[in-house]
C-alpha cells in the first residue's frame, strides 16, 4: 500500500521527530508479523505492478491488529505507528522527512509491505487515513536590512563594493540585521527563537588588495531569543582609524527538543564594505526648494512626480571645512544612478535643480560631501551620507492600453479594446480576416490572447493584416512613449511594431530593420514626401526569432520650449539602447510635429499606404502621454498583475508522455486538462535523442541518460535571453555513475549554447566538489565576438547534495531576473541581470549577487543532458531528465512554489 505526502506547511521547518501511524484493519491470523515501511520512488495514476522502486528503508514492526475478538487477548483494528529506532540505524524517517521538508525532493512516498512477502500468513490491510506526525523547529534564513549606521543619523546602509566603501566618521559604527525564518510566517504561527549574529573583516593593507582578517563578532540579543522578522543592532568595538572593514550577519534558529537543545545557522549575508575615516566630511545638509518637501511624522504629502525635477540645495556640515565636491542618487530607485558636482568654491553650498525622481511613491534622496582627497586605495573618499525623505506623487497612467483579451481563437472577435482610464478612449480595429485574430500564445500566460498577424503567408506583399484606432491615440507632438509585447517570426524585411502617420509618412515607428538588423525606434524630421529618418538602435543585432521581447520607444520634450534637446531612445527589455539621439544634431530640419492618423498596430503607413506588415504577435501594447523614466519603463517590463511578474510557458518537453516513437522526448499538450491535445502552441518539435540516450522507466517514461554520451537537443534559444526568464527541470541523479565522475566534473541538467558555441549562455548543472560531495549550480556566461567570456554570473546551492536527494526525482530551477539591479563587482557601475537558483520550493542565497554584467544572447542547440560549460564540452548528465520548461518572465518565490513544485496533499 502507498501512501504519498506533498510539502504543504511543512516546508522551510527543520524537523527534529518523525512517526508515521497507518491504521491496521484487518491480519490474516492472531501470530504477528513484520511489516516494513519504506520510502519508494513517486507514484502516479499509470503505475503498475510491480510499481515504483524501493529507495530507502524507514522502519519496521512486528505487529498482528485487525482480527477483533477472533483473537486472544483481543486484537482490535489499531494505529500501528513507525518511528526511528535508536539501535537500529536502517530506520531512516526523520532524516528522509527533514530531507522532503528541505525541499530536497517534491513529493514523499511511503510504502507498507510485508517483509517476507512469500509468506501469505503476513498479509495484512490499512486504512487510507495515514498520517505523518512532525516535531520541528523553524528554519532560520539569511537576514535582511543588514547595514551600518555611519554616523551619529538613525539610517543604515550596505556598499558592497570594496572599492566603494560606506565611509564611517565614528570609530565604534552600528550594525543591524532584521533576523528571518526561511518561510514567511503566517498570522498565528509561532515565529521561531532567533538571534542576528555579525562578523567583521579587516583588510591586512587598509586596501582593495589585501587579505581579510577576522577582527570582530557579536551577537544580538545577549541573551534570550527573539522572534522572525525583529531588527537588531550593535555597536562594533573600536575601529582603527584609516582601515577597511567588511562585515556581514546571518540568523540563529534556537531549539529544545526531549530534553535536547540545538542550534540552526542561515547562510551569512552578503559582504558590506565600510571605512572608517575621521576626518573624512561629514553628512552635509540638504534643503528643497520645491516641489518635494521633507516627510514629517505626520505629513508626507505627495509633489512632482517622476521625471519632474525638483531643486535642491546641498550645504556642507557645520563641522567641515574643506568641501568640494557632492553626490547624489535616488536610493528607492532601481537604476540608482549616482551624479556628481563639484562646488564652485571650497565649502559652499550647491544648488541643483535638475534632480528628477524616476518612481513615484516614498523616494529617499542620498547625498554625500568629499574634500576630493583619496584614501588608502587611491580613490576619492566620500562621507557619509545624509538623506532626505520624501514623497513623489503618481506618475499618469497610460492614455492607451490594449490587451488584447477579448481575442480569443475562432470567436470572430475583430476589436481591440483599449482598457486605459485616461482621455478618450480608441479601440483598434483589426483589417485582414485571413491572417489576423487571437493567439493563445500571449504574454501573461494561459487563459490569455495576443494579437496574432500575417501568418497565412510568407509573401510579404500578401501580408496586410494589421490594426489600427480611427484617430491618434497618442500626440505626438509632446512627450510620448509607446511600448508592446513583440514575438516576432520573420525577418526577411523591415517589420513595423508601432506607427502612428500624417499625411505623408509617420510620426514614429517602432520596428525590427532588415538593414540594420536590429529594433529601431525613429522619428521623422517634418511630415514631408521624403523626411529624414532620425533613428536609435538597439545595441544588439540579429535578435532572435520566435521569443517574446519588450520594446519601449521614448520621446522626450525635457518640458522646455527649445526643442533642440529633444531626444528619442529605444529601451529592449527594459533596458536602454546606447545614449538618447538628440534630434536636432541628428537633422537640423527637425521639429516635432503632430500625428493625424490612428495608431497603427503592426504596419506603417506613407501617404496613406500601409507596409512594412509586422508578422508573429503583438501582446501588451501601451502608449503613454509622458516621457517614462528609465525605472518606469522596467516596470513596465515586468508587466505586473497582482503584484508579481506576469510569466509565460514557451517550451516544455516532458518525458512521463509517451512519443510515437523512442527518438525524441516531446512536448507537453497545449491544453493540460485535455490530453487529447498533442500541440503545443509555441511548437517547439521534441528533443532529439542523441547517444546513450534513452526513453525508458520503471513505471512512468523518463529521459534517461548514461553519463558518458546520451544527451538529447534542440534548437534555440527559446526565449530573449537579454530579458527575463526562468528554466526548471526534475531531475533524478544517479549515485553511482555520480561517484565515479572525477572532481570538478560538471553534469549539465539543461543548457544553451552561445552564438560561438563555446560556452552555455545560460545553464542548469550537478558539480562534483569533491568526493561524495555534489552542488547544483544556475549560471550565466556572457562572450564576444570571438568566444571570449567577458562576464559570469553564478548561484549556488546553499548546501550540498545529501543521499536522500540522489537516484530521487527533484525540481531544479534557475531564474534570471533582468530587472534586478547590481554593483558590478569589477567596475562598480550599476547593471542589471541577477541570477538565482532555486532548489525545490526554496531560494538559494548566496552571498554574493550573481549579476550578470554583460547582456548576453544564446543561439544555436539547446541540450538537455549535455553542453558546455568553462570552455569545456561533453559534461553528460548522469541521470535521468522527466521534464524541461523554461517560461519568459523571472519567477518569485512564491511562483516557483505554486507552478512548478508539485502540489501539497
């Protein structure tokens, strides 16, 4: 009999005791006898006898229950329960349950049977009403808001930068740490026994160069625990003047247990860098003049708005005396782009007012002083900060937003309703019956539709599917800034996303260029027969084919009455293309001029006549009467519905659905609830089998893999790897062939394969640390032209790989989230790209961000199975694959918990 358990509440909690009770009803006689309970591979509705394999032993008993007063004494029906024995040590249940709680495999099953199943005599029944009993504790997690208060202020921050260190003005700096548990509690829960801990480095040379050197360490509270989510600080002992420090935290998970206590560690913090310099400037004082105005305690009304420049007046500390430079930077802002002046004279104030906030909302300014001296490293010192606290008024809302929704294949629905709130309204009109409709294949996932155009020929003279408003949604005249969801599938000639024209040509348009053979984003100098095309480029060329990409195209007026500083710039996935075009050094014959015809969806028109037809989808299409600010435009990008990144499934190959033939492992039905469906809507094709490479099982087809040849392919990419995304598989390791693999040796779950075909542009892998030590690793690798790797970005697994997760299925799941801003670590200057790995249900947290400096695309194969990894290739998996996906969109936690873990029961 099986029995089979999903996490549910229990995970994220360290477990202490085990006890499976299954409810005996019926023994063939009164004589007891053994009964095992073991931990066997999952089941499914298509297992069969013989049935899943047996993995692990988990106890025993000798026990006769069920035969009522046939029996003397009286053996009634009766919980028989299984817990570890001491003296035996084959009886593995609580370490197979902390293990599952772990999340080190999805889904536990547990299997009665009788020991000697030759001897009928031990035949024996169960109810179905097991239940398994856990004692635990709460898992500790890695702290947040760690930082340093600097100064004699209350704020604390975090550099991560060595080269940049916060500056410190006392010699005894606060720390702080806010102590979690792993898994967010919920309202009545017990919160768990916790303590911050902290550990300070001091550099041997005072410098970037110099080896690290414990110097410090603490605790907080000194005594008693305190529970998840408390922030706690501590004063450091005294500092020498003049050195580098770097400190860090992690939380402590107390607990007693029988009579037994014990102590649980998070994994620590990331590094924050600090230096303490006395006569470094103090926090300078800052002062608006309008329109922001500081928060009070009780007063923080809203002013401005993003992109609205507010002015401010920065004046050095009382206590300085040799001020010569300020800077500045948003922090709340995700671009947190620092800029700096120098005073006119020594210790005067500045005056700016071109300090714009990108975000609406709380915005908290940063301001430091520096007397331009540098310090032991050779680089400028900078004080430490002082802050202003204010809050930035709502940004407008689109004037225009379609979805596109209401598109559902083969309803004949022919309108675009557009959904904004702001001004009139302009649904869009669809034109071309035969090559234009809805798509399933759309942004936010299933259940949702796109805008489907020209995909009934490949003559671009037949294409003329498009959409378009009976009047201009957008004016273009002032500011304006278009964005849509693009899947684009040829690219043989020039293919408009966005247009909006005049009397004889467009206002602007945002399009792929069979030229430049790139997006584009342009204006045209006048409304003339023949203008000037003023164009900014992505900084990518050849981009890839059949993936959802973000295209934003930004006009800006800067709010003035000159228009010789007005600029147009093209942001791909959020992010922006080279530097604004100033459109009158680009033609002199510039002025801004005003749209008369409706938005055109899919083509441009000159002169009245349309071209240049787009073919593939169009999702999420939005146009806005501003100029969006860089922050705007990510968020836009991350395309939020309740809260949280919208995502899409774009491939997803599953071995457990038998082919046709044994030659390629295919892809999952277009419709889950309906297994008559074969047609994945992104058609992908099945990945072809290679080597030892074969579909086989016990019970349930799997993918499985030699660890010497077999591996399986196809070609990519899938998805814009310069954007968001996130790719999971379940993967089953096999012990044996594991072990014999040398040290450092890599076993590629999934990976793809970047344009020179000498590294993975992104990957999924097993590494062999050392002997009987194995580590599941997400990472990046950007290359040039030449195969030369040029950037990395690497997340680990927090902890290595046990026995109970190898020859067992586990979910393994990297996301890279293209928003995510980082330092990098060589340059110090702000990028965005952060990888992270999830194992299970549960984030890896490293300490260090795993960000990616360099936009990097992949092409050519993607394999399963096998790829290259540091300029080495081969690295076959020893395992078995049961399932591939990979979604657009960077997933949350919570995400990869409800959509790719397996269900709790």
């Amino acid at each position: 009999m099986y029995f089979e358990f999903g996490p549910g509440a229990l995970a994220g909690k360290h477990v202490l005791d085990a006890t499976f009770r299954a409810y005996e009803t019926w023994s063939f006689n009164c004589s007891p006898y053994w009964v095992d309970l073991e931990r066997t591979d999952n089941i499914s509705e298509g297992t069969r006898w013989p049935g899943p394999k047996s993995l692990d032993q988990m106890g025993d008993k000798y026990v006769s229950a069920g035969r009522g007063d046939l029996c003397s004494p009286e053996q009634p029906n009766s919980w028989i329960e299984f817990n570890d024995n001491p003296q035996e040590p084959d009886e593995n249940l609580t370490s197979t349950v902390r293990a599952f709680a772990d999340g080190k495999f999805p889904r536990l099953t547990l299997m009665l049977r009788a020991k000697d199943e030759t001897e009928p005599r031990a035949w024996k029944r169960f109810d179905n009403n097991a239940e398994l009993k856990v004692w635990y504790v709460h898992t500790p997690g890695v702290p947040t808001s760690v930082g340093a208060i600097p100064g004699t202020g209350t704020t604390a921050a975090c550099k991560t930068s060595a080269s940049d260190p916060l500056t410190a003005t006392v010699d005894t700096p606060t720390v702080q740490a806010r102590v979690q548990t792993k898994v967010e509690q919920h309202q009545g829960d017990e919160e768990g026994s916790l303590q911050a801990e902290f550990v300070m480095q001091r550099s041997s040379t005072d410098t970037t160069s110099g080896s690290w050197s414990e110097v410090w360490s603490d605790y907080k509270p000194d005594s008693g625990w305190v529970p998840d989510d408390t922030l706690e600080k501590t004063a450091t002992s005294k500092r020498a003047d003049g050195g580098l420090y770097r400190f860090r935290a992690r939380t402590q998970s107390h607990w007693s247990y029988d009579g037994t206590p014990g102590d649980l560690f998070s994994p620590y913090s990331a590094w924050c860098y600090l230096r303490i310099d006395s006569t470094a400037p103090k926090e300078p004082s800052i002062t608006s003049a309008g329109p922001y105005t500081a928060c009070l305690t009780d007063d923080c009304a809203p002013h401005g708005g993003p992109g609205i420049a507010g002015t401010f007046t920065f004046s050095p500390n009382a206590a300085d005396k040799d001020v010569k430079a300020y800077r500045w930077r948003f922090m709340t802002s995700d671009a947190a782009a620092t800029k700096t002046v120098n005073a006119a004279t020594t210790n005067a104030p500045v005056t700016r007012t071109d300090i714009k906030p990108s975000l609406s909302g709380l915005q908290t300014l940063s301001v430091e002083a520096s007397d331009l001296k540098t310090d032991k490293s050779g680089n400028v010192r900078w004080g430490p900060p002082a802050y202003f606290y204010t809050k930035v008024d709502l940004a407008p809302e689109a004037s225009g937003r379609w979805h596109f929704g209401e598109l559902k294949p083969g309803s004949g629905t022919m309108t675009a309703t557009d959904t904004a709130t702001v001004g009139s309204r302009h649904n869009a009109t669809l034109v071309g019956e035969a090559g234009t409709g809805g798509s399933t294949r759309a942004r936010r996932g299933a259940g949702d539709y796109s805008l489907r155009l020209n995909d009934d020929t490949s003559i671009p003279a037949e294409q003329t599917g498009h959409a378009a408003t009976t009047s201009p949604a957008v004016n273009t005249q002032s500011a304006f800034t278009v964005s849509a969801w693009v899947y684009l599938t040829d690219a043989s000639v020039n293919r408009v996303v966005l247009s909006e024209p005049g009397s004889n040509t467009s206002a602007f348009a945002l399009y792929y260029s069979a030229t430049y053979k790139k997006w584009v984003f342009n204006r045209a100098d006048k409304d003339k027969s023949s203008p000037v095309f003023i164009r900014s480029l992505a900084d990518a060329s050849n981009p890839p084919l059949k993936v959802w990409t973000h295209l934003t195209g930004v006009f800006a007026t800067n709010k003035d009455s000159t228009t010789s500083d007005d600029t147009i710039q093209l942001f791909v996935n959020g992010q922006q293309q080279g530097d604004p075009v100033i459109l009158a050094d680009a033609a002199t014959s510039y002025e801004p001029w005003a749209a008369t015809g409706g938005l055109q969806f899919g083509r441009s028109v000159s002169a009245g006549t349309g071209a240049e037809h787009f073919f593939g989808l169009l999702d999420e299409v939005a146009v806005f009467q501003d100029a969006r600010q860089p922050d705007q435009v990510r968020q836009e990008f991350r395309l939020e519905q309740d809260g949280v990144p919208a995502n899409e499934l774009v491939a997803h190959w599953d071995a457990t659905i038998s082919p046709p033939s044994g030659s390629q492992m295919i892809e999952s039905p277009e419709d889950p609830d309906n297994p008559a469906s074969t047609s994945f809507p992104y058609q992908r094709g099945g990945l072809t089998l290679h080597g030892g490479a074969a579909l086989a099982g016990e019970d349930a087809t799997a993918l499985v893999m030699n660890g010497t040849s077999g591996y399986a392919s196809a070609t990519g990419p899938v998805v814009d790897e310069t954007g968001s995304f996130t790719v999971s598989a379940r993967v089953r390791l096999n012990k044996a062939s594991l072990e014999s693999k040398p040290d450092g040796y890599r076993g590629l779950v999934a990976a793809q394969a970047t344009p020179a075909g000498k590294e993975s542009s992104w990957a999924l892998w097993i590494e062999k640390i050392a002997n009987g030590i194995y580590q599941w690793k997400f990472g990046r690798t950007a290359v040039d032209s030449t195969g030369k790797v040029v950037a990395t970005a690497l997340a680990p697994a927090e902890e290595p790989v046990g026995d109970k997760e190898l020859n067992t299925w586990v979910d393994v799941t990297g996301v890279f989230d293209a928003t995510a801003d980082f330092l990098g670590k060589s340059d110090g200057a702000q990028h965005f790209g952060v990888a992270k790995l999830y194992v299970g249900p549960f984030a890896q947290v490293g300490e260090e961000d795993a960000g990616l400096a360099a936009a990097q695309q992949g092409s050519g194969t993607l394999s399963a199975g096998s790829g290259q990894t540091a300029g080495a290739t081969g690295n076959y998996l020893p395992g078995d694959l049961a399932k591939l996906r990979v979604w657009t969109g960077a997933m949350t936690g919570d995400q990869v918990n409800n959509q790719i873990a397996q269900p709790s029961t």
